[in-house]
C-alpha cells in the first residue's frame, strides 16, 4: 500500500484532481482549518454544505438533518418536510 502512495506520489498521479480541488476551495473562500465540507452521495459540489472552524455537535446534527431532508424530498417529491 505504501509503495501505492509513493508511486502515484512519484507520477503525479492525482496532481490534475488535486489542482481542481485546490482551486475549488479558494474559490470558496475556504482559508480556515477545520473546513468541513459535505457533499451528499453523487451530490455536485455546489449542492453542498461547507462549515469552517471548530463546531459545536449541534450544528453537525442540524447540517446532517438538512441533508437528510433534501435528499427525501428530491426522491420523493410529494412527500413533504
């Protein structure tokens, strides 16, 4: 697994997807550590949630509830909140 990790690392592998996501977060002004950022399943990035910084357990339960929430509405558009 290791010489994986060193090979892809040597070959630059991943170096494309890598300056994409980069380029993402900035574009996202995404500067601070912790960033937390959820992409539902299959989801675009742009539908998703981004938090930064430290964050109490509440607002991880109240982002994970919205998507939980978007996710039954889009399947099953008559089913209500």
């Amino acid at each position: 697994m290791a010489a994986a990790l060193v090979a892809a690392l040597r070959e630059r592998r991943y170096e494309k997807l890598v300056d994409e996501k980069v380029r993402w977060a900035y574009e996202q002004n995404l500067g601070g550590v912790p960033a937390f950022i959820f992409c539902p399943g299959g989801s675009r990035e742009e539908d998703g949630f981004v938090l930064l910084g430290a964050q109490e357990y509440d607002v991880f339960k109240d982002v994970t509830e919205r998507i939980l929430r978007r996710d039954r509405s889009e399947a099953d558009p008559d089913a209500g909140p």
